[in-house]
C-alpha cells in the first residue's frame, strides 16, 4: 500500500494536530494518565465485509483512523471525522471499499493487503472533560479455498496395478483438510480416506475401487468439492458360469426335454465387459451371452462350451457343460391282451419302445401295484383265464423323465357290449361350470374303436368318476357330460391331464359297417366290410343273392373285389360277422342300384343372349356314378368349354349355358349317370326364342359436307315394332381408272352401333374423299336385326358460287368484243394484203362495181371474186377462227411496205393448187 501521496494532502497539517491530541486539548494540556488504551484482534474474509469499531467511544467528536502494514512501523493514515462530515484517504482503497460512520470503520470486499494493524485515535467528552482514547486492532484477512482440481495418474488401471489421485486448490488460509469420496450407483457416496494431503495412493487397484471420485478440501472459512472424476479398472475376464433354464440336472450335467424352449446364459465378470462366444461339440454357433434353442431336439444332446473374452486385454476363459436331452417314444403306450398257454391265460403285453431314456413299464390293478418288476420299453403280465372277471382293468403305468406324469394304457375285460350310460339333464341346467387352469384331472381310457372312457375328478371327491363317452376330445366330451350330468357340482380340481390308451376285451360295440364302390373307371366292384375293436376280432366274409361264399374269412375287415358287369345291377351282397361271445352272427347288406337321375325342369325356354341353368340329381344310393351333359348336338361338354359351366355337389349338378342363340342352342340336352352296373339318362329341352323383328328404316337424307370428310345422315321407321338401337353400314369402293361409274364393290362396314333407339340422326366422319361411299341403315331389337335401308350414296352440298361464275362470263365477253375489234381494225387496214377476207367479212361488190383489170393483181381480184360467185371456197378450205378465250403462241407480224414495184404475179394455171389463209387473231388481256 502506498501511502506517499499522503504527504502532500490537505490532510498533512491535520495529522500534526492529532499527534498533539494527546497533550493538549482546546489549549488545555491533558494529563497523560488520563488517555484510554485497548487492544483487540479481529478476522475478516477476503472479499466480504469487515467492522472494526472504535471501542466504546459513543458520539467521539473528532476520530482518526490509520492502518500499520506488517512488517511496517510507518501508520498510514485511512479515514478522519469531526462528527459531523467524514473522509477517507484515497490510497485505502487498496485495503477494500472503505467507509466510516459514526466512528465505526467499515471495509467492503475485504482485500489481502488490508491484514494489518489499525489504530483508532478518538477524542470525545466525558463528565465535561474532553478524554483521548486509542484503539488497537489487528485485522487477520482469511482467503477461502476454491474448487479443488482432481488428477490421477491412471483412470484406467488394469487390476493390481497402483494408481495416485492428486487433489490441489490454488489458495486458502491453511491449514487446508482434504476428503476422499467414492459415489457408486449400488452403494451411494461412500468415504475413502482423510488425509491431510490432496495425495489418495492406491497401491493395488481393485474391481471394488471401481467408480466417481470426488476431493473436498476445506478450511477455517468454507470447503469445495472438486469435479467427479471415473475410475474405470480393468478386469477379467474370471471364469464364466453357465445357467441352464429350465434348470434340471442330472449325473452327467444338465438335461432338457425334447421340444421345450431352453436358455442358456453365460456369466463371466469383466470390464469391458465379457464377449461370448459358445461352442457345440467344439464348433462355433452362437454369439452373444444368452442362447436360446426355441424347440431343442435329441440331435443337440452334446457339450456346450461358452468361451468369454475381453477384447481391452485380450484374455479369455471359458467353461464346458453337458445337457442330455430327453425324448418320448414314438406315440402313446400300447396295451394288447393275446391268449396264451393254449388260451387258458391272458397275456398282458405294454409296449413303448424308443425314447431316451427308456420309458418304465409297470402293471398295475385296481390303484394297487402287482407284485411285477418294472421293465423299460416293455412289460408283460400273464392273468390267469379262470381268475379273470367281467369288467375287470388292468392298467399299465409308463414313467418317463419328459412327462409331468404317469402315461396310462388300460385293459377292460368285458364279456358283452357295454352302451354308453345315459344319464337325465340335471334340472333342465345344460351350462357347464368355468374350468379353473390348468384343468380338472380326465383319463380317457380308449376302450374299443367307438367308446372312450374318462375319468373326473371333482373338488371333495377322493374318487374319479368313470363316464365313457364317443368322443376322445377333452373340448368335445367336458359339454356334453356336463349336460347329461345330475350329480357334479363346484369347481374342478386342478390337475394335469394324461390321455390314455387302452384295449377292450370282448365284443366291439356297435355293427359291421359294409359299403360298395366301383374302381379302375367301372372296372371292378370293391365290397369292403368292417367291424374294428374286440379281443378277439371280429371274423368276416361276403355271401350273394346265391348263398355262395366270397373270397375267404378275415377278421376285423374283408375286402372283395369282382368284375363289374350290368347283370349286377339290384343285386344284394351280405356281409357276415361272427365272434365267440355271440350267439348269432350279425349281417351287413349291400344293393348294388342303376342310378337314378332326375331334373328338376324338363322343358326350359328364355330369349337368346340370357344364360339360361339346366339341373338334375341323383336319387337313392348310386354306387358312385359319374355323371355327364351332353349337348343339343348329342357332344359330351367338358369342364373346360367356353361357353359352358358345370357346377356339381354330393348329388346335383348343374350346366349353365351363357350368351344363348336361337339356332345355335336350341334343342336337347341330356343329363346322364353311369356306375359300374348300368346307367340312366334325362332329357331337357331348351328352346331358344328369337326377339321380334324391328320396324323397316328408311334414310331421308344423306349429303357430304363441303371437305367430303363427314357424312350427315338422317332416317325415318316405318311400321311399329319393339327397338333397341341402330346401326349405321358402309360400303366403299375406289374410283377406277375408267371412271366413277366402274369401281369394285366391297363388303359392308359397321361404322356406328350404339346409337340409342330414339335418335334419328348421326354423322359419320373419318371418309376419305377420293372414295366412293354407299350407306344404309338397319334397326336392332336386342339380338334381332332387321332389313337393311336401300343403300345410297352421300348427295353433294349445293354451290353457292353464283356471283363468281357471273362475273368470269362477263369478263369474257369484255375480252371477246376487243379481240373482235382489234380483227375488224386489223382487216380493214390490211385490205390489199388480204382481199379474200375482206370480202369474206364486209361482202364482195357488184357487176356494176367491177373494175377493169390492168395489172396481174387485178386479174387475180377478179378470178377471186368469180370463184365467189360460183360458189366455191378460198383454196377449198374455210378460214378457221379460234374460239374465244384461247390464245396462240404465235404471231404474224404485217409485212414492211415495199417502195419498188412488185414483181409480176405468176400466171394462175389450172394445175396450180389453191391458196389456203388462216388468219389467227390472239387476244391478250
């Protein structure tokens, strides 16, 4: 702090008066044991705000502050009053901002430099003496601590390896304090260490040592938490742990059942965390940590090895395990009765062979296990023939690691039919009970081919129910017992359900069951028989209408097989079957029938262009009979016919006949049906009728338009009759090169069909105009066409081009009366070159005008004008004249006239030829 500037303030003179305050006093002396001294020691932080009083001086009237730097003796003078204004040094503002009330001294933003010695030196009045008092203050300036700055040598250390945190603050008042702190999302912050150092030495790091580090440094005056900082320790991979679900283990390892979903879940800790990889009987199939076998089969029985890696270190680990599947034999276990010791026993026999392991066989009756060992796969029980009573059961109990439960396969010893029982609706109430899962416990116990044993159990019932049903479906058979059930009531027992087989020893319920069919398209005739079920079998044979035995005996099912022929037809066959414990042997017949056929309509009739259904059917047993259409044309249809559907069913069929024509459908048609002995056929009749024939039509006006590229075309009916539209025909033929009136006729052209039947008008376009076109008209009522219009042939449209040809025809004329002008000028001047044409045009004279010939030109006017006389013409020819309007290329200029004298003429013989003059006369205009 520099105080030199004060030297030379204002403040100078004042500072020599306070340092004799303590002596004189308003020009009294003071009495130096009269002045007050304190001491006292003040701490303030940096950049808040400190107080520092006067002591207990109340309303001093003067007061004066100065400031001792340490290490200084020199005070610095800081802030002065009189009581009643007060002024601060410029130069404390080092100290901090600075101001002074009432005696009390207050620095804001406490500044470092301000840690020091203050004095205060007061003046104030007391019992009305004046007293000085002095006032000693040091001021301590505590600095606070900032956010510490966390370091550390390694943040990702492999395990075991020594990693060193520094945490560092720039300032503070020490002593400094520091805390470790680990936050973890398991466990929260937890406190590593106190140390009175910013060092945290890790001499081993361990997976534990895994997470956010914090620092905390602290101080007298305040604590900073630093920024959290990872502490990521490399580690594993340690050996992995393999679980299996659904967990079942056995001596060798683990075991699964064949079908069922298993998981297989591979642990192995590490960071970064493990890859797995697993191995079937050391081939490579999955990667990832959990496998899943959706439906695992006997063939993965094996070793499973799941191989761990951690790609940051490149170590691996891995661990094997074994899992036996476990499978069912084939189907259900089978219990089979067959006679034994000369048929005086029984012998028992369960099989269920295959399955791994073996499935365990044991012979159990009435609840109670005999005295037999168990077997696997096999077991049989030999019952003495005597010791055997009706109604006796004899069940065999197969136990296998993949069932939940016990498979049951029950014998019935059963000397008669057993019927279904029959039991009365309870109460009218046909409403089954809801079924609580997993479900009631039902043992369907087959006892024969057509009758299945259940047995129930239902909450407070110790004992199952046996009821035989047809049905061997759980969701068929609960309704419909508990609809003939009066005695059940509540809830059904949970449980597990175990379907059952089982055999029946005795007669098979029910009756042989015959039927005929015909084979190899008529060929043969198949006469099966069947009566399943019993012990022993039923045994069967066909007889005929004759007695005569067919084929030979078997049991439970006969086939016979025989030429078919139609001497066959009404015959019956029977069936015979007989077994031990009946008294009569029991009969199936068989009729091999003609098929029947019948329609449904014989006679049918519809306009052409409607589809029309023709139907028959079989009636009574038909032995399988074919049946086909035949058409008006005695042609079988085919399924695959255009214009034909056939439709059939168990014992109808159907052809449908689409877009009907009059000529082309009409007529029989034929249902027939064929078997292997014999056949029958219906007749159907369809008449097809034609629509009435339409009104005649008549075209009224048919012209070209000025381009001859459209046709306007009008017509008239005539008559009445039933329409639906028109049609509009074309016929075209090129000009020849004789001429319009020679062309080659061709075939009419529909060119508009749709026209509605009350439109009388329509125009034809798209015509080429150097083609001659014929048109006509035809009225249509549905499919009937009526007669065709006269064809005719487009008029063409007026001339409107009067006014043009008048005024080419007066313009002609106008150029006619000039040439004719100009000739009768040209002739009159040329007289003597052309005498004959004169005369020819103006007359010749008279006798009394002639004139006496001197010159050889006179002589030849004369003879000229005798020819004239006698009638004949100039040299035998005419003069010709071009008509009007034409022109000639050429032209006569008139000869120079000559100043000499012409030449004589040459004498006029007779054997001279005339003298021919044309005069051409070219107009221009």
């Amino acid at each position: 702090m520099d105080y030199g500037a004060a030297r030379n303030s204002p403040f100078r003179n004042l500072l020599k008066i306070f340092c004799l305050l303590p002596t004189v006093a308003y020009a009294q002396l003071l009495h130096p044991g009269d002045a007050k001294y304190e001491e006292q020691a003040v701490r303030g932080v940096r950049h808040r705000s400190v107080q520092l009083a006067c002591g207990d001086v109340v309303s001093p009237m003067v007061v004066f502050w100065s400031f001792t730097k340490l290490g200084s003796l020199v005070p610095r003078a800081v802030a002065i009053s009189n009581g009643i204004e007060s002024k601060v040094e410029k130069a404390s503002a080092a100290l901090g901002q600075v101001s002074l009330r009432n005696g009390t001294l207050e620095v804001s933003d406490l500044q470092t430099a301000a840690q020091g010695h203050f004095m205060c030196q007061a003046m104030y009045e007391e019992d009305g003496e004046i007293k000085v008092a002095y006032f000693y203050i040091e001021l301590v300036v505590l600095v606070p601590v900032p956010k510490p700055f966390l370091q550390m040598t390694d943040p990702t250390p492999v395990e075991g390896t020594v990693v060193t945190m520094t945490c560092a603050v720039k300032e503070g008042t020490p002593p400094v304090g520091y805390s470790w702190h680990r936050h973890t999302n398991r466990e929260g912050a937890v406190a590593v260490a106190e140390a009175a150092s910013g060092l945290l030495n890790l001499t081993a790091a361990n997976r534990t040592h895994t997470g956010w580090y914090t620092c905390t440094a602290h101080n007298e005056v305040n604590s900073q938490t630093s920024d959290r900082m990872y502490l990521d320790v490399i580690y594993g991979p340690d050996e992995p742990v393999i679980n299996v679900e659904p967990f079942a283990i056995n001596q060798n390892g683990f075991s699964a059942n064949e079908q069922e979903e298993v998981i297989l879940t591979c642990l192995a800790p590490s960071n970064p965390p493990s890859h797995y990889i697993w191995f079937y009987n050391s081939s490579q199939i999955y990667s990832g940590q959990k496998y899943v076998i959706a439906k695992i089969s006997r063939t993965q029985t094996g070793t499973y090895t799941c191989l761990a890696q951690n790609t940051y270190l490149n170590t691996r680990t891995q661990t094997t395990i074994i899992l036996t599947v476990y499978y069912l034999p084939k189907g259900k276990p089978s219990c089979t009765p067959v006679p034994a010791a000369n048929f005086q026993d029984i012998a028992l026999q369960c099989s269920w062979p295959g399955g791994f392991p073996a499935a365990r066989l044991r012979w159990v009756r009435s609840g109670r296990e005999a005295d037999t060992v168990a077997s696997y796969s096999n077991a049989t029980r030999i019952q003495r023939g005597v010791d055997i009573r009706n109604g006796s059961s004899y069940t065999c109990l197969a136990s296998h690691p993949a069932l939940r439960g016990d498979a049951v396969c029950t014998t019935t010893v059963c000397k008669y039919p057993r019927p279904a029982p029959s039991v009365p609706p309870r109460n009218g109430n046909t409403t089954a009970p809801s079924i609580r899962q997993p479900g009631p416990v039902l043992y369907p116990l087959r006892a024969h081919a057509s009758l299945w044993r259940w047995s129930l159990q239902l909450a407070g019932r110790n004992k199952a129910d046996a009821v035989e049903s047809s049905s061997p479906n759980k969701a068929q058979f609960l309704p419909a017992y508990w609809k003939a059930s009066s005695r059940h009531s509540g809830p059904w027992v949970d449980g597990t359900i175990r379907l059952a087989t089982g055999s029946y020893v005795g007669v098979p319920v029910g009756n042989p069951t015959c039927s005929a069919m015909a084979t190899k398209q008529n060929e043969f005739l198949m006469l099966s028989c069947d009566w399943a079920g019993g012990l022993p079998r039923v045994t069967l044979w066909w007889r005929d209408w004759r007695n005569r035995v067919l084929g030979g005996l078997k049991p439970s099912s006969n086939i016979y097989v025989m030429q078919a022929n139609s001497t066959l037809g009404g015959k019956e066959f029977a069936c015979i079957a007989a077994h031990p414990l009946q008294a009569r042997a029991t009969e199936c017949l068989v009729r091999l029938d003609v098929p029947k056929v019948a329609a449904e309509r014989t006679e049918v009739s519809l306009f052409e262009g409607g589809e029309v259904q023709l139907a028959c059917a079989l009636q009574g047993p038909h032995l399988g009979s074919e049946v086909f259409w035949f058409n008006n044309k005695h042609q079988v249809i085919r399924p695959d016919a255009a214009r034909y559907r056939l439709q059939q069913g168990d014992a109808w069929f159907n052809l449908t006949i689409r877009d009907t024509e009059w000529m082309r459908d009409s007529g029989t048609y034929h249902c027939a049906a064929v078997n292997a002995v014999g056949n029958a056929t219906v007749p159907i009749r369809l008449r097809v009728k034609k629509y009435p024939t339409p009104p005649n039509v008549t075209i009224s006006k048919l012209m070209y338009t000025r381009q001859r590229t459209e046709v306007q075309l009008e017509w008239v009916t005539q008559g009445s009759g039933n329409l639906t539209g028109f049609v509009v025909q074309r016929q075209e033929a090129k000009k020849s090169s004789l001429g319009p009136s020679r062309s080659a006729a061709r075939a009419w052209e529909t060119v508009a069909s749709d026209i509605e039947p009350d439109i009388r008008d329509h125009r034809v376009g798209g015509l080429d105009p150097a083609v001659v076109y014929a048109f006509r008209i035809l009225a249509v009522n549905h499919r009937t066409t009526g007669h065709p219009s006269e064809g005719k042939t487009p008029a063409e449209p007026p001339f409107n081009a009067y006014p043009a040809v008048v005024g080419a025809a007066g313009a002609g004329m106008v150029v006619a009366a000039v040439a004719s002008l100009l000739a009768f000028q040209y002739i009159v001047r040329n007289r003597d070159n052309n005498p004959r044409l004169h005369d020819l045009l103006f007359g010749m004279a008279g006798p009394e005008a002639h004139e006496h010939i001197s010159t050889p030109e006179d002589a030849e006017t004369v003879a000229g004008v005798a020819e004239a006389e006698t009638g004949g013409e100039l040299g035998g020819v005419s003069p010709t004249f071009p008509p009007a309007g034409e022109a000639s290329a050429e032209c006569h200029p008139e000869p120079p006239a000559s100043t000499q004298e012409a030449p004589p003429a040459p004498d006029l013989a007779a054997d001279d030829p005339p003298v021919n003059v044309t005069i051409t006369v070219t107009a221009t205009s």
